[in-house]
C-alpha cells in the first residue's frame, strides 16, 4: 500500500517557488533557456527523480517526489514571478 | 590586466557556450537536491546547512558562469535582507515558543515527547510526516533559508567588489 506524504511535497513546491521567484528566464541572455530545455530538464528530473527513489520518505511513492516538488514549485515560481521583481542587484 | 599579457579569449569576457547553456539546467537540479536535503534533514544525513549550502552552490555556479550582472539567479539586497531577517526570527520564536510553553528554549512542542504542552498546540507544530518530527524541519527550513541567502550573498559581494577593483 503506497501512502503519499503530502506534507514535505507541499513545502517543497513553496520553497522552490520562493527560490524561483528569483530566476529571470526572460532576460535578454545567451543561455537559451527555452520551452525545449524545460522539457528536457523535466525529463531529466523525472529519471533522476525514480534514480533516487524513496527519499527521503522510505515508504512514500517510488520516485523522490519532494525533489520533482521542488523542480515544479522553481520552474512555476520562475514563470509567474521570476523578472518582474525590481531589485537593486 | 596587464597590457601585452595573453590570455585565451574565452577566459576574458565571456563563458563558453557550453557552459552557459548547461549552468541553468544544472543550477535548478542542484537547488531541487537542496531543497530534498532540507526537507528530509530530521530522518536522513544532512539538513538545513547542507542543503542551504547546495542551493548556494546552484547560485553561485551561475554568478561565475554568467558574471554577476547577467545572472538568471539574481537576489537583490532586499531579497537577502528580508529573507535573512525572517527566517531568524522564525527561528527565535519558535525557541521562544517552546520557552514560554514549558521553560525550555527550543522544546519540541511540535513532537511534545514529555508531553508538556497540550495536544492541541502540539497538532498546530506537528510536521505533517510519517515520523511526525515536530519543529526540527521547521529549524531545517529556517537554518536552510539563512545558510542559502548567507553564502550567496558573501559571493555576490566578492563578485562585485572583484568588479570594482576591474575598474579602478
């Protein structure tokens, strides 16, 4: 029986939005952060994500899924307010 | 730099562009495997300086690469200021909430083990978790929060004051 902890996946989205609010993916750069990157780091993060496993909840869902929270809650943090925040630096 | 000294070009202006197209991605792992390391630091080996420490490393892995100007992982004074003020007192009242509830700083009112302080006020610090930790991942995520504004703040600076020193 697989119970999902949903606590740390919670916190974990809301962390990486918090860190993520800070990532201006629209800035005029040669980084070439694209929708096609995105989906590759996705992917990357799901298999990475089911090479990790049950972690750090041992008897959660076979992939870390604090660790996909965490890619969700940056890249979703990124896309509403990553650049539109004015600050000094 | 020294007039006449050769340098190769690709060290003198700019990263290359493998470099700059794989930074970000990896910049965002490192910080996800930060953020688990944060959250399972009361069951699992590291916690909230190791995992602070990773995400600083995403950050600063992207101020060498992109130079402190161009960086996508921008933290302004304001962003490090609050956070770094926050997650102290966070931290304070939540010693001073288990000081004012049973006379010891920094009781874990959340897992109440002696069972001082009443179920109800212990449901409210309850980590919602199978090991039901009680305020240690809270300290976590408040030591994670500092640990990350702290050391890539101390970088940024370096950057900037490398800059200034450029140009004088």
């Amino acid at each position: 029986m697989v119970a999902l902890v949903l606590g740390p996946i919670v916190i974990a989205v809301i962390f990486g939005f918090i860190v993520g609010t800070r990532i201006h993916l629209n800035l005029e750069n040669s980084f070439k952060f694209t929708i096609s990157g995105i989906i590759a780091l996705i992917i990357g993060a799901i298999l990475m994500a089911y090479g990790i496993g049950q972690f750090p909840v041992y008897n959660d869902l076979a992939i870390a899924a604090t660790f996909l929270g965490a890619i969700f809650g940056l890249l979703i943090g990124s896309a509403l307010l990553g650049g539109r925040a004015k600050g000094d630096h | 730099m020294a007039e006449g000294k050769k340098s190769p070009n690709w060290n003198k202006d700019d990263s290359s562009p493998i470099l700059k197209i794989m930074t970000l991605p990896i910049a965002f792992i490192m910080i996800a495997l930060g953020i688990m390391t944060i959250l399972g630091g009361h069951i699992t080996p590291g916690g909230g300086f190791q995992g602070g420490a990773m995400i600083a490393g995403g950050i600063i892995f992207c101020v060498i690469v992109y130079g402190v100007d161009d960086t996508p992982l921008k933290l302004s004074h304001r962003f490090i200021s609050t956070l770094e003020s926050l997650v102290a007192l966070a931290y304070v009242l939540l010693g001073l909430a288990g000081l004012a509830l049973t006379g010891s700083f920094l009781y874990n009112i959340g897992g109440n083990l002696y069972g001082a302080v009443p179920q109800a006020i212990a449901a409210i610090f309850s980590y919602p978790d199978v090991t039901h930790a009680g305020i240690v991942p809270y300290l976590n995520i408040a030591v994670g929060l500092k640990v990350l504004v702290g050391l890539s703040a101390i970088v940024i600076a370096f950057s900037k004051f490398k800059k200034l020193a450029e140009e004088e």
